[in-house]
C-alpha cells in the first residue's frame, strides 16, 4: 500500500474542493472593491448630503427648527405641498392603471404611440412642461382666459400646480404596472369572464389583486416625485409666498435669503417625507413577504 | 346540449386562422380538436367559448343561435392551457369564484357554496387542499383544480385548452381517465384540444382533425385509423 504514490496535495479531493470557486462567484478581492465602491458612491451621493441637511437644520438647536416650520408661510407650503400630493397621487393612479390596463389588455392601432406618449414627461425638462401648462392655460390664452373670466384661474393657482405635478409624475405608475400586467398576461381575466362574472368584477378580484404590489410601489414612487417637484411647479405656481410656494420652492426661497435654517428645516421634513415613503413599502414588503413570493411562484 | 358550427372563420389581421369550417356536435359527446399548432382548433374552441368572436359564420346551442353571445351568458366551463388559477385565491376561492360572481338573486348562500365546493374536491379526488394556494399544488393538482372550478358554474359545456400539456406522461395518463369519468357522470358535451393523437384516440367519441385552418375529417377514433380521408390525416396519424 504505502508504496503507491500518492497524487499531489493539490490534486486531493479536500484541497481541490477548497480551490473550486462556483463559476458566478467573484475573487474576494473582487467582491471587497465592489463592496467598497458601492459603499463609497451611496455615503458620498446618498447619506453624506442627507446627513448635512439634517444637521444644518438642526444647527441652532432644535427649537430654532421647529420654530421656522412653525411660520404661518411654512405652514402653508406644508399644507399645500400635501395637498397637490393628496390630489395628483391618486388621479395619476387611476390614470396610470387606465393605461397599463389599455396598453397590456388589448390590441389595437398606435398602442406603440400611447407608450412613448406615457414616457414623454420622463424625457421633456419639467420646465418645459411648466411653459407648456402657462403658454395653454395662461390668461392670455383661449382657454386660460375664458376659465380666468370665470373665477377660475389655472395658472399660478392649485389647479396649475396640480397639473404641472401629474404631468412630471405621469410615468411612474404605469411604467410599474405595464411589465407586471404583460408578464401575468390575459389568461386569468378570461378565466374570470368565463366563469361569469362582469368586467368590473374581474378587475377588483382578480386584476387589481394580482398588481396591487406593482401599484404601491408605484404610487409610492410617484408621491416622493410629486411632494419635491420643483422646476414645473416654479414655472405655473408664480411662487406667491403663503399662497402657491410648495416646499420645494419655499426652500429654495429661504435658501437665496440667507435663511439657511428656515431652509435646511423645511429640506429636512421634505427628505422625512421622502423617507417615510420608503419606510412604508419596506414595512409592507416585510409583513407581506409570504403573499410576495407565494406570488411570483406560480 | 348540441353544439353546430355554421361555416365560421376567423382572420387575425389578414391571416386566416380558420377558414370557413362546419361542425356539428352531438349532445353529450366527447369530442377531441385534434392538429399540430396554428391549424385554428384553439381559435375555434375559444369562438366557442365566446373568447373569440368569430370574422364569419354562426355558432348554433341546441338550435339556437348563440353566435353574438356574450361569454359570461355562454356559461361554458372553459379549462385554460396553463390553467390560469387564480394566484392569490385559495383553492377554495378559486372554485367558488364563479358561485360568488353571480348576481345576489341567483347566488347560493354561503354554507351552500361550501357544500358544492367540497362535493366537487370530492369529485376531483382532492378533499384536502382546500386551503392550499394553486403556488402549493403540483401540475396534476392544478389542473384538476382548474376543472372543478369549471365544474362549479354547472355549466352547459366543457371545454378545454390542451388540457394535459404541461403534464409528464404518467399523471397525464391519470388525468385522462379521470376526464373520461367526469364526462360520463355529468353527461356534459365536452370538446377539448390536443395535439397529441394517442390521447385524441383514447379519449374521444369523435375526433375532429384539423390543419391550416380547415377540418380535414370528421369521424370516430377507429374510423379515422383505419380509413383516413386525405394524405394529411394518414401522416399525422401515423407519426
């Protein structure tokens, strides 16, 4: 026995294991520099910046802070800020579910033209789109006159702001609902017809069911974009301190005024918002992990 | 209930998936679309079920025209290909679903749907996956799943897409037979796809064999074995 040679230490099957990395797997090295730039890019784009307005606002302690917010011209962003919110979010729902539904449900003539259509807010500048709104709805215009003449103006009031936030957050749930919606296909909604229930009726139990994840993403998505909206918004809203300045621009105001608490506060509640948002999803992600996977099993 | 097919035809775009084809089909039967793909039998069995509507021609029930039909006042128990079970319903859901989406007059009460959908688990051989989701179930399961949810509308006909397609050979053989009983027990007209001749063959009371969108014979399993009425017929039957 002893006289058969063994084969090489390297060759042997403990030390030929240790050696084998699975084909997809990296070097470590690899791995800690992905890591590490991965970790650098978000702390110098992500945390850094946050951190910053979080601790400028906080710079003559927290009373000062929650004493700017508590101006009556603060108040009124706040408050107009989450209503254009309250009011865009689920109009831009119900109209994104319409084009996901039209697009992915039926065929028919320019469904192609449809879908760069939904993009187009993506690709146009938002002050572009802000003109556009001013230029179609101004006083001077057919419309935005005979609307102003009777008392009811569009530009540099609500229905302005509104109109600019749905346009810059159009895409958001229906580029979420679209991809969703083709991959599940028609099969369960004939399903459902066949078994005789009304349209109506197969869209709540079945359809809505089955995207209800897709469409909280992206209507949480689309409600971070709409509460900071700036550059289509600065356009229509003619920024009237107290009356059409949203957050964004209210801090951008303070800001250009050297009120750089005041500023970095109302920045502060805005990113609060923004985080609470993402806070929400996680959560619901979380406690509904089960129903999730369930989901994309089958 | 007697099922005829009056000369329809259906173009998708400037294709045409059907050309003009009559059929008629006896009350009670079991009858196969028997063809390779894109020879129209599943268009003509979703024209039946009302999932289609067809370029030209009348589909007839029991004499009556049924052609403008909606799908849900067809009530056919319609068998997807790939089942589409309800993902997020329970098994339970899913049979009930068609007893819940009746209007309050004509909807059982609770308790009543509870008895139907474990007398049709019963029925299917699966009295204890009530409460799976169709995720938690095998091929084979789903599949029966999805006929007992067809089941469950008390519909006038069966009908069903490549019923056994996604299924590896045993259980298939299973499933066949369990059809067979189905059919038998609840004496209901039942057309079903297949490419597959071996399962045409066994299976039916009338095969139907199609190509290109037209019906090249009509005839019993042993009649179109032994006298196969065009060349095409004679291959595909014998590879």
């Amino acid at each position: 026995m002893s006289d058969i040679p063994l084969p090489p230490a390297s060759l042997r099957p403990a030390a030929a294991a240790r050696r084998f990395r699975a084909p997809t797997d990296e070097a470590p090295a690899t791995r800690l520099v992905l890591i590490l730039l991965a970790v650098l890019g978000l702390g110098v784009l992500v945390l850094a910046p946050l951190a910053t307005v979080f601790a400028e606002a906080l710079a003559q302690g927290i009373g000062a802070a929650v004493e700017s917010l508590s101006d009556p011209q603060a108040w009124s962003a706040i408050w107009l800020t989450l209503l254009v919110a309250a009011i865009a979010v689920p109009l831009n729902a119900v109209f994104g579910i319409a084009a996901a539904w039209a697009i992915t449900k039926f065929d028919f003539r320019g469904k192609a033209f449809l879908i760069t259509l939904i993009d187009l807010p993506f690709s146009v500048s938002p002050v572009v789109a802000g003109l556009c709104i001013v230029l179609t709805f101004g006083a001077n215009s057919l419309i935005g006159g005979w609307l102003v003449a009777h008392g009811f103006p569009i530009v540099f009031a609500l229905p302005g702001i509104v109109l600019a936030t749905m346009f810059v957050t159009f895409p958001f749930v229906a580029r979420e609902l679209i991809p969703v919606m083709i991959e599940q296909g028609r099969a369960e909604e004939e399903a459902a017809l066949t078994l005789g229930a009304s349209g109506w009726r197969v869209f709540r139990t079945v359809t809505l069911p089955n995207i209800r994840w897709a469409l909280l993403y992206g209507v949480l998505l689309c409600n971070a974009r709409a509460m900071g909206e700036f550059g289509a918004v600065a356009v229509v809203s003619g920024k009237i301190r107290g009356q059409t300045a949203t957050m964004p621009i209210t801090i951008e105001m303070l800001y250009n005024e050297y009120m750089s608490v005041a500023a970095f506060s109302m920045a502060a509640l805005l990113a609060f918002l923004g985080l609470v948002t993402l806070m929400i999803k996680t959560t619901l992600e979380i406690r509904h992990a089960d129903q999730l996977a369930a989901q994309r099993r089958h | 209930m007697v099922i005829q097919i009056d000369e329809i035809s259906k173009l998708f775009g400037t294709t045409a998936a059907l050309q003009p084809v009559s059929l008629s089909i006896p009350g009670g039967a079991l009858v196969a679309l028997l063809g390779p793909s894109g020879s129209g039998k599943t268009t003509l069995l979703r024209i039946l079920g009302g999932l289609e509507y067809p370029t030209s021609g009348r589909v007839l029930f029991d004499g009556h025209d049924a052609t403008g039909m909606t799908v849900q006042e067809r009530r056919a128990g319609f068998v997807f290909q790939s089942y589409a079970l309800f993902r997020h319903m329970t098994v339970f859901d899913n049979i009930a679903y068609g007893l819940n989406a009746r209007p309050r007059a004509s909807r059982p009460s609770r308790a009543e749907i509870a008895r139907r959908v474990t007398k049709l688990l019963d029925l299917i051989q699966l009295p204890q996956i009530a409460d799976r989701y169709p995720s938690q179930l095998s091929g084979g399961q789903r599949q029966r799943v999805a006929l007992a949810r067809a089941l469950a509308i008390e519909p006038r006909m069966l009908l069903l897409d490549e019923p056994f397609g996604a299924l590896d050979a045993k259980v298939r053989k299973e499933l066949r037979q369990g059809l067979r009983e189905i059919h038998d027990e609840t004496g209901l007209t039942t057309v079903f796809v297949t490419h597959d001749q071996d399962e045409a063959m066994e299976l039916a009371d009338l095969v139907v064999v199609m190509s290109m969108g037209r019906i090249e014979q009509i005839g019993r399993p042993q009649d179109i074995r032994t006298r196969p009425a065009t060349p095409f017929v004679r291959d595909f039957i014998a590879g």
